[in-house]
C-alpha cells in the first residue's frame, strides 16, 4: 500500500475517535499519540511522519523569517530526513548518502530529500558564497562513494506562485 492510500486508511481510522477529521493535517501529534491503538505500526509511522512534516515547515519559515537563528535549520532539515528514511520509508541509500555528504559541507544550513523519494532530490540550503565550493565538493564526493555524477542545481529563492490578475490590457499579444 503506497503512503497516500495508508494516510487515508489513517483517517478513517482516526475520525471514529475524532469526530472532524478529515485529513492528517487536522490531527496533533497529542491526538496521534492518544489513539495510536486504532492505528498499526506502520500507520502509526506513516501518520506521525505527515503530521511532524507540518512542524517541520512552520519551524523552517520562522528560522528564514528570524535570519540569525538559521543555525537551527540544519537539526529541523536532519530531523525530517531521518522521519521521511524511518516513518514514511521512502529514501534510500543514494539519497541518506547525498543528505549525509551535503550536511558536512561549509556554508550549509540544512539539507534533506525532497521529491518522491527512492532515489531522486536533495534540497540543500547553502549559504550564497559557497554555492560553487559545495556544488563540486558535493559531486566529488558523492561521485566517491556512490559511482554516479549527480547533478546539482543552484537556485535561488523567490517570492514564488502568486495571483495574477489578467486583464485585456495585460494579456501578451500573441501573433496571430
């Protein structure tokens, strides 16, 4: 059973005893704990995963929001590799090695994987002045250990999606 189908079943189980529920993100980790007899192990794993995960980003905005604590990024980055590894299952080999390799290297304040798992993306958060020394010491080393060249995208952050009003005198013209 994949992990979305096992949050569901959670659910259902949960909103017996928790009458609302109506996904994991409507769920404390107290309430979790407090009902984690309807669950099984591997529920209960998978749940306590997708509900740490809405910590996780609340504690991660407010050490962005709060620029001289980004020290504590790396221990909330690590904590959720470790639950995405432990709870959830979905990393592997490759990805614990590019995490554990990552989080070593100078200017870095967090790192953990992203994406679906079993093999694809790392999120590294790296200071701008050592981007290019982590970008080839990551490969290097990663190369070392694992026999495969990675390859490692620097971006930057940016004020993301937003709402765009289109109006006729915004649209682009578009030859016709």
């Amino acid at each position: 059973m994949c992990g979305a189908r096992e949050c569901e079943e959670a659910v259902r189980k949960l909103s017996v005893a928790l009458p609302g529920v109506r996904s994991l993100r409507n769920v404390s980790l107290e309430q979790l704990a407090e009902n984690r007899r309807l669950l099984s192990e591997t529920l209960y794993r998978r749940c306590r995963h997708v509900i740490s995960e809405n910590t996780v980003c609340r504690k991660v905005a407010e050490i962005f929001l709060a620029w001289g604590k980004r020290r504590g990024c790396a221990k909330v980055m690590a904590a959720s590799h470790e639950s995405l590894r432990d709870d959830y299952e979905v990393s592997c080999r490759e990805l614990d090695a590019m995490v554990e390799i990552a989080g070593r290297q100078p200017g870095v304040y967090g790192a953990r994987m992203t994406g679906g798992g079993f093999g694809g993306c790392t999120i590294n958060f790296v200071d701008v002045e050592h981007a290019g020394e982590f970008r080839s010491r990551v490969s290097a080393e990663y190369e070392a250990a694992i026999g495969l060249r990675p390859d490692i995208y620097i971006c930057e952050a940016s004020q993301g999606a937003e709402l765009v009003e289109v109006t006729a005198e915004n649209l682009p013209k578009v030859a016709r």
